[in-house]
C-alpha cells in the first residue's frame, strides 16, 4: 500500500528534527523502488496562536505492508521519541508532526483516523510538497489531481522552497 505522509517541525533544529523523520520513514518502506520525497519548504503557520514561529514542511509517499492504524501508531510513537507531548493545545508549536495523508484507496473516518486527510485539500502546505511527488495523483473521494486541487488555492500563506534536496 502507498501512503503519504505529511511531515512538519517548527521548533528546535527543524531541518534535524524532519531528517531523523525523513530516515523512520525510510525505515517504514518496504517497495522495491526508493520512497518518494518532496523538497523541503519553508510555510506560515495556519491556525496557530500569534508569533508562532514558521514551520518546515516536507511530504513523502512510502510503500508499506501495515495497515493504517498500525502505520498511524508507529507515526505517533516516532513523534512521542522526538519530544513531542502527547497531550498538548492544538496547533501549538511541535518538534515534529507526521500526518497520515492517505493510504492506497482508503476511506475511513473512525475516531482516531480520518483517510483521507480531512483538511489536507485545503492546506498549501501540504499540497506543494505533495504535487513535487505526486502531482497526478487523485486522492479517493476527489475528481481532481494533487496539481489542480494546488491550483485553486489562494497564494496565501506563503510556502517558499527551503531546499530541494535534503
């Protein structure tokens, strides 16, 4: 099953913080072919409290044999080893963030997993680095591709290109 997975850090060593995530998730990958990733980009905070410092944001796409709630639990356990506090104001600033986009054709809304992403359409941040990899792709439950969905968003917030390889 491919699945995207939406990467994000905006406190400490945000470049650190998304390669250690970069290299779990690599680990995660069982396809024959390297995993997918997006350059890294530089956003505004969405929805966040006043002075919230910006966030790096990347997305990669791995091929793996969990189904989603086990790939979701090892996500949230990777973010617990980082430092990131299980209970916490939402939005609040975070070492690291790794959200489940999709996985394969999977449409689930049961309380601890929403596939696809509810909010993932709707977000720059998201949609950038995932059109870098996978600018064809239709999410299930959409008409349109990654690319286009991009297209009909505003410009605003800002996403600038942090770095392309990283």
């Amino acid at each position: 099953m491919k699945a995207g997975i939406a990467l994000g850090s905006n406190l400490g060593d945000r470049a650190a913080q998304l390669a250690a995530a970069k290299r779990f998730l690599s680990s995660l990958h069982t396809g024959p072919e390297a995993p997918l990733c997006s350059a890294l980009y530089e956003t505004e905070p969405v929805d966040c409290a006043p002075d919230t410092a910006g966030f790096y944001n990347a997305v990669m796409e791995i091929e793996s044999e969990l189904e989603p709630v086990a790939l979701l639990a090892r996500l949230r356990a990777f973010e617990e080893e980082q430092g990131r506090a299980t209970h916490r104001t939402k939005n609040s600033p975070r070492e690291i963030d790794l959200d489940l986009l999709y996985a394969g054709d999977t449409r689930t809304g049961t309380p601890g997993l929403l596939l696809p992403h509810p909010r993932m359409t709707a977000r720059r941040f998201v949609l950038q680095p995932l059109a870098d990899i996978r600018p064809d792709l239709v999410l299930p439950g959409q008409h349109f591709t990654v690319a286009q969905l991009l297209a009909a968003l505003p410009a605003s917030p800002a996403v600038r290109l942090a770095n392309e390889t990283w």
